[in-house]
C-alpha cells in the first residue's frame, strides 16, 4: 500500500495534486518579491530553486534568506532545491560546494523538504538522505531529463531506483517530444502507482505538450504540481490560478 506523506498541514500522496510554487529570484529583492506574491495565494507547498539566486555560493547568505522565506511564508512548507545545470539547474556548482550547502541547509530547521538528485552520486546523495532524516526532513530524489522522454520501462525504473534509495518521495521529469511522449509518461506513472510505488510519486513532461501532465495527477497518479506565481522554473508550467480551476474539474 502506498504511503503518504505528511508534512505541517499538508497531505502528499492522498486527494488532489498539492500545488507547489517555486521561487526563483535572482536578487533578494526579487525572492522578497516573490515571497509576497505567493502570500497573496493559497498555496500547499513552495521551493526556493537556489540555484537561481546569484549569491548561492555564500552559504551564510543563503541561510540569511532562507531565515527570511520561512518567517515570511510562516506554515507552508519549503522544498529547498540547487538543481544542477546537467538536469536543467541555472548555474553550475562543484560536488563540494553543493554537499556543504545542502548540510548547512538541513541544519536550520527552516525548511520542511529536500529535492537531491538521484544521480548526484552515491555517496553525496547516500550523506545527505541520512542527515534530512536525522532532522525529520522529508527526502524526495529527483531525475530531470530535459533533452527527450525515456521509454515507459526506464521512467518506472528510475522512479523504483528513488524509492529502493529510501526516498520518501520520487520525483521525474522528462521532455516530450511528440504526444506519444507525453502518453509513454503518463502510462508509466500509472503503472508505477499500481504496482510498485510504495512511496508518493511525482511526474511531469515539460513543455507545452507536457501541460496535460501537469494537471491530470489525481488520475494517473502523480502527487505533486508545479504552477507559477511569477516566473516559472520550468517550460510548460501553469498559472496557479488557472491550475487551480483545472484540479478542480479532476477532482
């Protein structure tokens, strides 16, 4: 039986997709912003993408921001995420640099959920699930691929691969090419909710032809959706206003 996930208010993994907003300023002027806009929706989830943000290298200044978000957003939970630019991220970082951010990160308290990237490497990976747990983080290992869409099998095995990891959360994101892609996706994510997902799962093709992804989770089974407040963090995602309409009629 799948499991689900609770985090502060927040069931993943039951009901409706929960909506996740990401943050993606590049100043602190611009994640301020940011903040406030996304206090002006009801939300269920929000990343800070910080690979976006220019000072990522000063870890101090990261915690200071972060402080800043969590104050602010008071409640709803955080994904942080530094996604590298192998799987679509904003700016490069070096293995080191990345591990020491991440471990400062989860120190805080402030933040609720990490996005790691499976393919990270074993051992960074392996270090940084084991100090999320330790301080009741909630661990979702990732996998973008923004260059075509696997075959149904590799995307179900890429997803058993996260969750035999000891993530809590398995997430996926491929880049169609053709409508068939977006079928391939799709009929992967439900055939890994029927079989082998012991954990939540999330999916999505990007992109224009991937929408429909996005939008159909309470169906196939895909558990978290990404829309846009302000500037959205990958092609293909949907306003938060009209996303909100389009679960809705799912539901």
């Amino acid at each position: 039986m799948k499991r689900i996930i609770r985090v502060k208010n927040i069931i993943i993994g039951q009901g409706k997709p929960k909506i996740c907003v990401p943050i993606v300023g590049k100043t602190r002027e611009e994640i301020d912003e940011a903040v406030e806009a996304i206090k002006e929706h009801e939300v269920d989830l929000v990343e800070w993408r910080v690979d976006y943000f220019e000072e990522v290298t000063s870890i101090p200044t990261v915690i200071h921001v972060l402080k800043q978000i969590r104050k602010k957003l008071e409640q709803i939970p955080i994904i942080f995420t530094f996604r590298t630019v192998n799987e679509g991220g904003n700016k490069p970082l070096d293995l080191h640099t990345y591990k020491a951010l991440y471990q400062a990160v989860i120190n805080t308290k402030d933040i609720d959920l990490i996005d790691v990237e499976l393919f990270i490497g074993d051992n960074t990976r392996n270090d940084l699930m084991e100090e999320a747990k330790q301080n009741n983080l909630i661990v979702i290992l990732s996998n973008h691929d923004f260059h075509k869409t696997p075959s149904k099998q590799e995307i179900i095995n890429r997803l058993t691969s996260a969750q035999q990891s000891g993530a809590d959360i398995a997430k996926i994101a491929v880049m169609p090419k053709t409508p068939k892609d977006v079928l391939v996706l799709l009929d992967a994510t439900y055939t890994m909710i029927e079989t082998d997902a012991k954990i939540p799962i999330i999916t999505m093709a990007m992109d224009q032809l991937g929408i429909l992804t996005r939008t159909s989770g309470e169906i196939f089974g895909s558990s978290v959706t990404f829309a846009s407040v302000t500037e959205a963090s990958a092609p293909g995602q949907v306003n938060i206003t009209q996303l909100k309409k389009i679960l809705t009629l799912f539901h």
